[in-house]
C-alpha cells in the first residue's frame, strides 16, 4: 500500500532564543504590551510549555547548561566562568548524526574578563566553539548598535573580527539565512540563533522605539508605587518592548525564508531564552533573582511536519538541561548519557510517548555576580508542577509562594507556621534535588 505521504528526512532544527526575555512578554501570554504576532503564530501551531525555567537566572551559567545538557555547578558555575575545555556540547552528537551544525551570536562562555577589555574584541578560539561546523559570534556584548563577530565557516576559514553593519538581532538574523539559502539541501541541519536584545541597554531601531512610549506602558501588578522604581521600570519597559517586538519581525524573516525554501515542514523551531528581567516587578531589575519574572522563560516547540506532530499548551517544567534532550529527541536521536535532562519531545511527536518528567524544576543561584541590581548571595530553589516555589539562603529559608493562588509573588509564607507542613515538604524535595545532581549547598535544618 502506498503510504499518504513521502517518508521524511531526517529533520531540521533551529533555535532561536534571546536574552532576558522574560516568559511574560509575548501577546499569546497575554501581555497587554508586547506586539509578537510571529511567535504568536509559532505558539498557535505548536506546543507551549507554560512552566518553562531559566534554572540559573544569568546568561552564562544557563548557557553553559544548555550547550552541555549539564546542570551549572557542573559546567559553567557562574559570571565569566569557562567552559570546561573538552567537555562535549549539543553539537557532538548532531555532528555524529550527520548533520551540518551552525551557531550565530553570543556565547559568554569562554571566561573572558571584561574587566580587562571589552568582550565583543575577545577572540573565542576554535577549539573552544564547541564543535560547531560553522561559528560565527562573540563572546559577550552590551551594544546593539556596535557588535563585532568573529568565527569560522564550514570550510575552515576562519573569519577575523568585523562590525555588524546594523541592529544586532537584525544582522545575526541576515548571517542566519544566508546560512539557510546557502547550505546543501540534503543535508540537515541545526542552527542556533543566539542574540543578546533584549537584554539592556534597552534600545532598538527608531521604528520599534516610536511605537512604545514610558507614560503608555502598562506595569504588572507587583511593580511597587515608589516614584524611583515606576519611573525607571517605565522608561526600560518601553524600551524593552521595542526590542521584543524587533525579536519578532525577525521570526517572521525566518519563517518566511523556511517557506521560501519549502523547508518549513523540515524544521523544528525551539523558541526559548536564558532567563527572563525584572524590570521593576517586587522594587528589582535585571536577573538573578528566582522571582517569577526573572526565572521564567518562553518555550515553544513549532515547525515540521503536520502529519508527526501535536500541539496545544502544558504545564511542563522545562529547564536549561532539557532542552538538548528535546531537541535531539525531535530527530529520533538518543541524548547522550552525559546529558542531564528530560527528553519532552514526545510532547509534539505524534507516536512518541511522553516522558515521566520530574515533578519539578530546580533552580539555583551558585556563584553571586555582586554587579548592581543582583542577588548578592547564593540560593537553591524549586518550582513545581502543581504551583509551588520553594527558595532557601544558605541556612535559611526564604521563599515559599502559592503560584496559583498567588501568581505576583505577593505573600511569602517560608516564615507563615500555618505553612510548615507544606515547607517541610518542599524541603525535602529540594535536599533531594540538590543530591541527585551532586549539588553543594547547606540547606537550613527545619
């Protein structure tokens, strides 16, 4: 009998993922201010986990995660922390799988100090690219409008510093498909776009910046009325918001372009982030800070083909460890043992069982960065499926939230005697996570 339709490639993958961008800030979340009708789409035609984390709310330690499927204490521990050399990454086993491995943008893990010169002219050497075939970005870079990339193609040339000639997103998006327009079709492939808006300064082309103003923004609902903290969340949401919608046009320029080259049904797209922002939520800014804002993180999985695949929305606690698994699930490859975390492709493949995933995401603050608006001391935490956030100091707890309840983090019941029972449990889950992944940390006695 003649199958309904040809037998698939082996199939594509891509991420996309910014910085600091926050799980709140998309339309289909809901947020009155973000204009995002391309990941809108992307939602809309795939699966969304909701319960998605930064496990470790700072761009390299959550980068680290993510290239290595290792939790942080055990790959990049903290700000400006190398890769551990020889470590493998996600692209060794899509490398041995045949496929073509590309990365565009930032990294920030190969330890460069910016305290002794500007990151953006560090040199990354080959050998720490992590094996992808063709690299092209930069170490780390707080200026969209001056950003510098260096590299290697697929050939081995090697590609000396040169300045980007625009917006950042807008131009790592270019060198994105001019990979995609020029690589051999039958080969796949999978690609990273990794880039730094919307992280701060919070500025983006004039066009995105004229559609938002600070006196228009609206601000969540745990945003404090102090006059200092409204006026600087404002000014930075405005801003903040131009970038994200920039974010997006940028996927519309990449959807477009699959379906250009009649590769859309070929591709799975991940959609994610680091970590999210503060941006005045509870009197804070930045990241760092296991609150909700700063924590959670887009995750969508869209793309290939609509006869393998399903859609819809889940609660899943997704973290930086799961999604090398996922990704190589997608293709029907087996995550390496050294990989850490959850497989959920099952969750948009037809025929493939989802996982019994853990019950829970931990999270983790190892090593204190001590720059402005940061948490000044290490934390553990976790965030479970059904609702609950448990954080402790070292021997201290901390927080404790009723996230369905109490979705703004506005009673913090870690002290409340009504809650011990409760803590107690929590607690002990979170000892648990801490020795199951060889983590040290000197949890309170109760």
């Amino acid at each position: 009998m003649t199958s309904p339709h040809p037998p698939l490639k082996k199939p594509n993958v891509l991420w996309i993922f910014g910085d600091q961008h926050r799980m709140q800030a998309q339309g289909h979340m809901g947020d009155p201010n973000a204009c995002t009708p391309n990941i809108n789409r992307l939602s809309a035609g795939g699966f969304t986990s909701t319960g998605a984390v930064g496990g470790y709310p700072l761009c390299g330690p959550y980068r680290g995660a993510l290239l290595s499927g290792r939790y942080p204490h055990h790959a990049v521990r903290g700000h400006e922390f190398p890769f551990p050399d020889g470590m493998p990454t996600i692209a060794n086993p899509f490398n041995a799988a045949g496929y073509d491995t590309a990365w565009f943008g930032k990294w920030h893990v190969d330890g460069f100090k910016e305290a002794t010169g500007r990151a953006a002219f560090h040199t990354v050497p080959p050998s720490r690219r992590g094996e992808f075939k063709t690299w092209i970005g930069y170490e780390n870079n707080n200026a969209q409008w001056d950003s510098w990339v260096h590299g290697h193609t697929a050939n081995g040339e090697e590609v000396q510093h040169y300045q980007l000639p625009g917006y950042e997103t807008d131009e790592l998006t270019t060198l994105l498909l001019e990979f995609l327009q020029a690589r051999d079709s039958e080969t796949p492939f999978f690609a990273a776009l990794s880039i730094q808006p919307p992280h701060n300064p919070y500025v983006a082309p004039a066009e995105y910046m004229a559609d938002y103003s600070p006196a228009t923004i609206a601000l969540r609902e745990n945003v404090p009325q102090v006059p200092r903290v409204v006026e600087q969340a404002r000014r930075e949401l405005s801003g903040y918001y131009a970038m994200v919608k920039n974010l997006d046009w940028n996927v519309g320029r990449i959807l477009k372009v699959l379906e250009t080259l009649g590769i859309e049904e070929d591709t799975h797209i991940l959609l994610f982030s680091d970590h999210g922002d503060m941006l005045g939520s509870h009197g804070q800014f930045r990241k760092t800070s296991p609150m909700e804002e700063s924590i959670r993180v887009p995750f969508i999985i869209s793309g290939g083909s609509p006869y393998n695949r399903k859609g819809g929305r889940a609660n899943l606690p997704v973290n930086h460890v799961d999604i090398g698994p996922t990704s190589l699930g997608l293709c029907g490859i087996d995550p390496p043992d050294w990989m850490a975390g959850t497989d959920y492709s099952g969750y948009r493949l037809k025929g493939v069982t989802p996982p019994a995933e853990p019950d829970s995401a931990f999270i983790q603050l190892v090593v204190p960065t001590r720059q402005g608006h940061g948490i000044d001391r290490p934390w553990r935490g976790l965030v479970t499926r059904d609702g609950w956030k448990y954080v402790c100091l070292e021997g201290q707890p901390w927080l404790m939230f009723n996230l369905n309840e109490d979705p703004y983090e506005l009673v913090n019941l870690a002290h409340n005697s009504l809650f011990h029972h409760r803590r107690k449990e929590l607690h002990a889950r979170l000892a648990t996570w801490i020795a199951d992944t060889d983590d040290s940390f000197e949890l309170p006695v109760l």
